[in-house]
C-alpha cells in the first residue's frame, strides 16, 4: 500500500476564486471520506462515497462544495467562490467494507488559505 | 447527536511519566472508538481502537479500554517519550447497519514530552 495522497498539500487562493483538490486512496478501498479541520478542532466530516456513488452530504457542504468520485477510484473535492471562512485543512481517507469495523486511513491533507 | 468530548489541553510531561487523556461520548447507536495521533507535520494515524463494550485497544504501548457503562475510552500510556509528543484525537463511528462509517471527532489534546 501507498497510503492516501492528496494534491496539493498547500493552497493559496484569493478570494472568489475556484479551487480544485485530489485525493488517491489506497488501492482496492471503496470506501472515500472528506473532512474538514480547522485550527485547534478535530476534523469534522463533508462527505461520503461508495464507489463511484456520493451517499451523504454534510450540512456543512453547501452549494459552493461539490465532489466526484469518478469510476470510484480517486475523488476531487471543489470549491468555488471561495471565502475566508473556508481556510481550513482538508482531509481525506479511505477505508474497504471487508471485516466488521470501518478502519479510516487518512491522507496527509490538503492546507487551503483564502485570502 | 454523536459527540466526543476530550480533556483540554495542552498536556505538558516529563520523560518516563504516566499518562492519562480523557474521552468521553455521547452516541446514537453502539459506537466503535478510536484514537489516532497527529504527530507534528504529519496525517492523522490511527493509534488503536476498540469495537465493543470492555474491548482493550493497545498500541506502541497505549491503551484503551472500552468502558459503555462510563462512555469512556480514556487513552493510558505507563511511560512517555520525547517522541510521543504529539496531537492525540478520540474517535467515534456508529455501527447502524448502513455503510457510512463517518467519524465523529473530539477536539483533540496537544502533548508534549519534555526530556
């Protein structure tokens, strides 16, 4: 296994800009989770898919976040018209639905900055 | 809801001390708990986990025991390093029969290990 990547590790992005960012799980894992962690919180969660299927949304994904898993192999998380208020760590793991407990891997994350 | 409270930090050690974090969870449904560490300039890993009532979870000499009666998951360790100094994160996901195994975070402790 190589882990969970994410791409890019920093951004930086004036406000009202579009950002784009990539997460590769770990091979075979059908399972993908994004979250979002802000300074001094633990990560809290965005969404979810199963495969290629996206099965839940937070409520704190709105209008402007969208992600794809496309072919249920890596996902891309967007944001658009960014504001200041989405500076945060995004994180992504992945995990496969063999035993009987969800065990999360995680990536290294992806540090936005909007300013 | 599911929540996971943690005791606040900063928790400051000298090397070869015992230590205690606290978690405690509130859960919709039977939880399975985690801890994971996030070392400084490092993802999230999983550290241990326990998924049901008196599980003992135990890692690089860690442990956790799973305690439904208290809703406790309280993370011990008999001798601290320099090198476990880190984030440390409690961890829940409901085990509701469904596939989104999403977690619920707690806020997460800063430890630091003095020499």
């Amino acid at each position: 296994d190589t882990g969970v990547s994410q791409d890019p590790r920093h951004k930086i992005t004036k406000r009202g800009q579009n950002v784009t960012f990539r997460c590769d799980p770990i091979s075979e894992h059908n399972r993908l989770y994004w979250y979002r962690q802000t300074l001094g919180q633990g990560p809290e969660f965005l969404t979810y898919f199963q495969n290629e299927a996206q099965l839940e949304k937070s409520r704190l994904l709105s209008d402007r976040f969208s992600a794809e898993r496309p072919k249920g192999s890596f996902s891309t998380l967007e944001i658009q018209r960014t504001e200041q208020g989405d500076s945060a760590m995004y994180l992504c793991a992945s995990s496969n639905d063999r035993g009987l407990t969800d065990t999360q891997y995680f990536g290294p994350g992806t540090r936005l900055t909007v300013l | 809801g599911d929540s996971v409270t943690q005791m606040e930090g900063p928790v400051t050690l000298s090397e070869e001390a015992f230590l205690t974090i606290n978690c405690t969870y509130t859960a919709t449904g039977y939880p399975s708990l985690f801890w994971y560490v996030q070392y400084p300039g490092e993802g999230l890993q999983l550290l241990l986990k326990a998924t049901k009532a008196d599980d003992k979870g135990s890692n690089k000499g860690f442990e956790a025991t799973y305690r439904k009666e208290t809703t406790s998951f309280h993370l011990e360790k008999g001798s601290v390093q320099v090198s476990d100094s880190a984030v440390y994160f409690c961890a829940l996901t409901i085990n509701s029969g469904g596939s989104n195994y999403k977690l619920t975070f707690g806020k997460g402790t800063l430890l630091t290990v003095n020499p």
